[in-house]
C-alpha cells in the first residue's frame, strides 16, 4: 500500500455585513441631510409633481374645422368679384388642417399649343447662340420646348414651348396680398378626445358654452380662454408674426390644443388650453422657396368647342391643429413601485456616508480598521488521539494497493 502524495481543496471565502457605530456630528449631519433630500425628492417631485401614484394614458383625438368670412375685391384682370369659403379654402376639408388662400396669380391660358417662354438670362435664345433644345422641358416648367427661337417681343427672342398659352408670369407676387381681408376671417375648430384605460371622453366645446355664447365669441386667453372660434389674423399675431407680411408669401401655422388631465378631479377641470407657433422656417439669410403655395386650374369649354383655363398660384396659411395631451388616474401598481423605489434610494445615504469616513476623514485608516476584519478559519483535528493545529488548507490522501 502506497502513498502517493497529498492534493489541497480549493480555498472559498465570503464577506459578512459588519455593523459599525460612529459617534460624528459630522456624519450624522451628512447621513441625515442625504435623506432628507432623498425624501423630498421622492415626496416632492415623483409624487406630487410627476404624479408618480398614477396610472396614465396618451390622447386619441379628432378634429373638424370651418372657416368663416366673406370679402370684396376689384382688379383689372377680374372686375369686381366676391370671395367666399367655397374661393379661398382649399381643399373644402382635410385632415386636422386647413389652407386659407390670401394671395393669388392668375393666369388665363386660352389655349393649348405653340407659344413664346418667358424671358430670363436661361431662356433668351441669344444667351444660347439662338440655339434651343427640342424635346427638354422649359426652365419654368411650362411645357416642352420645339427647339425653334421665336420673338418674345420686339427686342428678345426665347425658346418656342408647347404649352397652355399664354405661359404663366408668377416672377411678380402681388404686394400687398391679395386677399388681405383674410386677417378677420375667423376658424371654428371642433375637437373630440378620449384616453381608452379610462373610457374618458371629452370635446373643446364645452357644458357650459351655449349656442348664443358661441354665436359671438371670439378666443381671448384672457376674456374667452376657452371660445373655440380663432381669428386668423390673432392666431398669427400670437406667435409673434405679422399676418399681412405672411399673408403674401404665405406659411405653416400651428393651433395646439394640450389636454393635460387629472382624472382624479372632477371632470370639469379637464380643459384643453391653446398655444399657437409658426411651423415653416422664417429665415431673412436663407430666401430660397419661402412661404407656402400650390397651383391647380379650372377648365371651361368654349363655344366653338377648345378648352380653355384659369391657372391659379395659390398662396395661403396652412393651419395644422395639432392635439396632444395625458391623463393621469390612482392605480396601486404605479403607487406601491414609486414607494419601493423611494426606499431604495434611502441606500445612497449609507454608501455616501461609508466614503466620506474612509476616504475624506482624518481619521479614516482608524475607522477603515474597525470597519473591516479578516478572520482565518483554522481546523482543530484529533491526531494519534492528542490535540493539535492542523494545516490551513486540509489534505487529501490517496493510497494505491
């Protein structure tokens, strides 16, 4: 029977939670301060201010929008003629948007067929070599030119196109806007939410506003805070800009209607609040395609049977109603997960008390001492009957026969 030697187990080791009282003002001000403020931030802001007790729900909307107003003008090209919804809002109806025109070129193209482009240094046939190019589509984009030269006038000569002739001029944007009357129209804006967890409905006309109320109402954010009827031009002067400098070129608008609601209140102080912005990038340094516009045409057959249309260039305030909002009701679930959450964070006062004593205190190599302690664990074992220290490490001994 024989040895043959002597393997040594693995070593393990684990720490155990050691509990050390500090007599310091110091600390004890620091611990305390720490959680007090943990404690405000917990009462404070998770649940008084971010409402950290509720259960909450993004708004589903709807939205429905009438214009109203009537105006008068008198031009040369169209004589006296009266502008009402059915002229200037186009299309009749859309989606949480309307367009309002205020500025307008016409154009009477009396026919399809072969006529003169318009002049600029692009289209001049002498800045081409009298050359034009047959099959490419006009630098204006108003038609296909024949490659021939023709006389624009008495002095210039320009690419001959197919087209509706006479071709469109839009190189002059009527100043002021056309329709400047369009500042005192006025934008009924009818808006239906509802929040689904908690089958919470809800429209910005409001239980107390009446019929006749709203006959005569006008918005206000101080008289009439909650009159659903804006005028156009208030709409634009509250987001700081000017309606009939708009109104020439044209632009995006934004009415906002927030519905911010705390269900665990009566259901009267659920009401939406208004803001206005300017969507479209007003920018003096950058003027390349600014303001918003758009063009379509109107058809008439005439009596010897061609066709003939208006071409219209169409510019106009877009309004976007843009709705948005969240509700807010108790539920336990939210409650009982805020409060665990609070109490953990009690934790951060221990652990930032723990690295002031041992690593900004003076005497902090004496309270690290204290703090922590190694413990060996030795064996007591019986050999040949007597008492002795055995090894650290136990062994293990393997005989072969």
């Amino acid at each position: 029977m024989a040895s043959c030697g002597a393997f040594h187990s693995f070593l393990f080791e684990y720490d155990t939670p050691r509990i050390v009282l500090i007599r310091s003002r110091k600390v004890g001000l620091i611990n305390r301060g720490v959680q007090l403020a943990i404690l405000a931030y917990v009462i404070g802001w998770v649940f008084l201010w971010q409402k950290g007790y509720q259960e909450t729900d993004s708004v589903v909307s709807s939205v429905t929008t009438k214009v109203k107003g009537v105006t008068l003008t008198n031009t040369s090209t169209l004589g006296a003629r009266i502008w009402d919804v059915a002229d200037y809002v186009i299309p009749p109806q859309g989606e949480n948007t309307v367009f309002v025109m205020t500025n307008v070129i016409l154009t009477l193209n009396q026919s399809q067929g072969r006529c003169p482009e318009l002049p600029d240094d692009k289209t001049e046939c002498q800045v081409k070599n009298n050359s034009c190019f047959p099959g490419y589509v006009s630098t204006h984009s108003n038609g296909i030119q024949t490659g021939e030269c023709v006389s624009y006038n008495s002095s210039i000569k320009t690419c001959e196109v197919l087209a509706w002739c006479p071709v469109e001029d839009d190189s002059h944007i009527p100043k002021p806007a056309f329709l400047q009357a369009a500042e005192n129209f006025t934008l009924l804006v009818k808006n239906n939410i509802w929040y689904r967890k908690f089958n919470f409905s809800k429209r910005n006309i409001l239980p107390t506003i009446n019929s006749t109320y709203l006959k005569d109402c006008i918005y206000d954010a101080h008289t009439d805070p909650f009159c659903p009827i804006f005028r156009l031009g208030q709409i634009v002067e509250a987001a700081g800009q000017d309606f009939q400098e708009m109104a020439v070129e044209g632009g995006v608008m934004a009415l906002q209607i927030n519905w911010d609601c705390n269900l665990d209140r009566a259901a009267s102080h659920c009401v939406p609040k208004y803001s206005f912005r300017r969507l479209d990038n007003k920018d003096t340094a950058h003027t390349v395609s600014p303001g918003y516009n758009f063009r379509f045409a109107k058809y008439y057959k005439n009596s010897d049977g061609t066709e003939s249309r208006t071409l219209v260039k169409a510019f106009g305030i877009r309004f976007h109603i843009v709705v948005f909002g969240k509700a807010g009701k108790f539920d336990v679930i939210p409650t009982m997960i805020n409060i665990g959450s609070g109490l953990a964070l009690f934790g951060v006062a221990t652990v930032l008390c723990d690295i002031v004593v041992l690593y900004c205190m003076k005497k902090r190599y004496y309270y690290r001492e204290k703090k922590y302690k190694y413990v060996e664990d030795y064996e007591l074992v019986s050999i040949n009957g007597g008492r002795g220290k055995a090894d650290l490490l136990p062994s293990l001994t393997v005989e072969r026969f």
